[in-house]
C-alpha cells in the first residue's frame, strides 16, 4: 500500500514538472572582467561594446534547439576584448551566458545596464505532452562575468516592445504600459497605462541625460468625438504626466482648426540636456493644411509652448533624423535620403541620396571638413561624402558637396531576426552563407575597389554540428 502511494506521488509529481517546465540551475563561475571602463556602446542589437569588451550573440540557432542553460553554444552570449583600432582578439574570445538569445523585434537584442546583460529567450516550460513552449518569451539578465542569471518576466509570446533603461523594463503589450522594476526581488511588474494607441522610446544609452529611462505615448482625448489626440510621458519609477492635449485650445487656433491636431510620433533624439521629439501632425480639415513633420524640445519641465515648435515642411514627412546642429539634419524622405537645413524662417530640403527603393542609414562620419554617410541599400553597403564642413568663429556650416560613392561591404547577411549592427566603426552580423554564425568587418580597413578588403571575417564561435555541416558542403 505505501509504495503505491509513493508511486501515485511520484507520477503526480512528474506530471507537475513536465507542466511547470524544468527548473534550470544557473550556477557558473565568474569570468574575470574589469569593470573599470563602464562605457556602453549600441545596445539593443546584435553586438553591445562595454569598454575594452564586446559582448554578442553567438550566432542565429533559432527557437527550436535545444535551450538548458549550460548547454547552448550557438546563440549564447560570448564575449571578446577588443583592441586599440576595434578589432577582436580572437584568442579571449569565450561564452558568457549559455542560453540561445532569440526574438522576432528588430529592436530586442542585447542590452547592457547597470552591470547587467538583458536578453530575450525562448521558454523551457512544457506543455502537456512535455515539449517546450517556444513560442513563449522569457526576459533574462545576467552580470556581465556570467554569474547571477535570473528569469525578470515571462511573456506568452514575441510580439512585447521593450526598452531596458536605468532598474527598469519598460514594456507595451496589448496597448498597456508597464515598467518591471529590475532591483526589486521579485521583478514588481507595475501596469502603468491602458489605451496606449502609439509610443516611442529614446534610445537607451547609459551616460545620457535624464530622458533615457522615459517613453512618450499618445492616447485618445477623454471625449471619444474629439479628432485630436494626446501626448503622454512616463519616466521610470514615476508617475505619468500629460504633455500635449493636442486640441485648438492649446495652439490658440480655434477659428482655423476648430478639431485640434492628430499627432504621430516619429522618433526621439537627444539634443543636449533635453529631448527632441520629432513628430507628424494634421487636421481635420480637407486640404490638411497643417500636415507635416514637426518637432519639440522638451526640458524636464515637459513645457509645451507651440510658439517653440518647429515644422520642417508643409504636406511632406520625415523619419529617422540625425542632426548635425540645431540647423541642419540628414533625413529620409521616402526612398531619398535628404539634407534639411534652415534658410531664414524656414526649412529648404535638398537631395543627397536618391533611391529607387528605400535607402537605409546606418550611420554618420564626421571629420574636420567633410561629412560621408554610410547607407544600406539593395543590400550593400555603401560610403559616399554628401557635405562639406566649414568652421569659422567656432561657427559650423554645411554645403553640398556630393562625391562618388564607394561599396564598402557587399557580403551575405541574415534578416531573419537581427539584420546588420554597426557598433563604433565595426559592423557585425548573421553571416548567411556560413549557417548564420557571426562574422563582423571593420569599416575602416576597407581599401576602395578592393574586393577582398571588405570580405568579413568569422567572430563566433563554431558549433562542432556547425564544422560538419560546412565541410560536407564544401566537399559536396
């Protein structure tokens, strides 16, 4: 009789762990790492440098192989010093975190914080028939010499937006706005706002200003007939704060747009001490005389004057702004890229880089007198000066100066999840010609017209699965 019921205990507390998946032991010994450089460079992508270190994902394995942690080579995180001109040394090369990083959201890679590694990967709960819930999503962090992992949240599935910023998580998911506070004991995941329709996060940088840990968000206006909506703010392990009730009252235009605006966010850079919140606004009218792209620059007194906002064109719209100054920027305008500059009162626009499909940026290279743009198109990378830069009196003027462009990088890249990462001067990326593992070439050992010059080089470290596969394809 007792050893039935021992044996009815023990199935019953197999069936128990096979729902309530396996409890993994995240014990490892530290890694030796110096924290003596804290500067975090590029997070959210494939790669994040934090002083003489680059921490990365070790290749794309996907959400099927196998997740224990201690287990996993490929799609781990490893780690490698860098040196003086950016370039690994392979010979330190090593895995910090053995779990497979893995997502859907272009924007949810690698971030540091805080002494930190957050990563997103795939649940090891079981369903009833003991298979793992991979389309679940699990939020992790570790320190960054591999020690202290811990599970921060559990999601049904990819489709979370998150920013990680100074001891918090923020989150939207199903239009509600939730901050998990990452130093509490036991992740306080905090719903913070409901009916969020759009929102946009400053890019998390540690060393920024004290907009980093924030999101703008909009919502309907309290009356559902209203045509105008209404910008919102949120820093972490605050309250949120009406900005903008974006109606006629407050721009004192009752008799020209009686229904107010309808706001879309855009993006959110920092200009100095304050945010730049970039914008698209429009009427209710029927030639939308107001529509166009705008922005703000919000101190954190959050003080909205509309006598301070600035509209860069009437009836077209911008994305992805870099500012040289407060005058003159590179933007994109649906598959050009454009210089916009003040001429008087105004903006002009001129064209820099035309495109027959749309022409991606990737960054800005600023010397004493010249401006080039690195650009992503039809998959390859090119360099092209666009500007010259002149200096007189400490004052800084810009001028069209269009030279040749040069292809810098024309190798084969996944986009299967994260597509090309340009950390300082280096890009690294998902090679897909060799299985997905990372490869990564400094840009500026790249020699104009010299093919092998921009040929990648292998990072990641090679499954020995890997290592077969490639070699019964070459042999074949």
């Amino acid at each position: 009789m007792v050893k039935k019921i021992l044996l009815v205990i023990v199935c019953v507390l197999l069936a128990a762990a096979m729902l309530a998946g396996c409890n993994e032991s995240y014990k490892t010994k530290a890694i030796p790492t110096d924290t003596s450089d804290s500067t975090v460079t590029s997070n959210g992508g494939l790669a994040v440098r934090y002083g003489k270190y680059l921490y990365y994902i070790n290749g794309y394995a996907g959400n099927e192989v196998d997740n224990t942690f201690g287990e996993v080579q490929k799609g781990a995180i490893a780690r490698v010093e860098l040196d003086q001109n950016g370039n690994p040394l392979k010979s330190t090369n090593t895995v910090v975190v053995s779990k497979n990083v893995y997502n859907t959201t272009a924007t949810s890679g690698l971030y540091i914080s805080g002494g930190y590694l957050f990563y997103s990967t795939p649940s090891i709960d079981k369903d009833s028939k003991g298979e793992p819930k991979i389309a679940q999503m699990w939020l992790m962090k570790t320190k960054l010499d591999g020690t202290d992992t811990k599970v921060v949240k559990k999601f049904d599935d990819y489709t979370v937006v998150y920013q990680v910023v100074d001891g918090y998580v923020l989150y939207v998911k199903e239009n509600e706005l939730h901050a998990i506070d990452t130093n509490s004991k036991k992740f306080t995941d905090t719903k913070i706002d409901e009916e969020v329709n759009a929102y946009v996060f400053p890019r998390y940088q540690e060393g920024q200003n004290d907009f980093v840990n924030s999101v703008f968000y909009l919502k309907a206006a309290d009356n559902e007939n209203s045509y105008h909506n209404v910008l919102w703010y949120y820093r972490a392990g605050g309250e949120p704060q009406k900005v903008l009730e974006a109606n006629a009252e407050t721009y004192g235009v009752e008799s020209v747009y009686p229904g107010g605006f309808k706001l879309t966010l855009v993006e959110a850079v920092y200009a100095g001490d304050k945010v730049r919140l970039i914008y698209n606004k429009t009427d209710q009218g029927t030639n939308k005389t107001s529509e166009g792209t705008y922005s703000y620059d919000f101190d954190t007194s959050l003080a909205f004057l509309p006598a301070n906002e600035i509209r860069y064109a009437k009836k077209t719209t911008y994305k992805n702004f870099r500012f040289l100054n407060n005058d003159t920027a590179i933007v994109s305008n649906g598959n050009n890229v454009d210089m916009l500059y003040k001429e008087g009162a105004d903006w002009a626009r001129k064209t820099l880089i035309p495109g027959s499909s749309e022409v991606k940026v990737l960054d800005i290279e600023e010397s004493d007198n010249e401006v080039s743009v690195y650009y992503l198109f039809s998959n390859v990378v090119y360099r092209i000066p666009v500007l010259q830069k002149t200096v007189i009196d400490n004052t800084v003027t810009y001028s069209e100066n269009i030279k040749s462009s040069s292809i810098v990088f024309d190798g084969s890249f996944s986009t299967s999840w994260l597509s090309l990462d340009l950390v300082g001067n280096t890009l690294y990326y998902f090679n897909s010609d060799v299985l997905e593992n990372t490869y990564y070439l400094n840009l500026n050992e790249v020699i104009e017209r010299d093919a092998d010059s921009r040929t990648g080089t292998l990072l990641g470290i090679v499954t020995a699965e890997d290592e077969i596969a490639l070699l019964t394809s070459d042999s074949g």
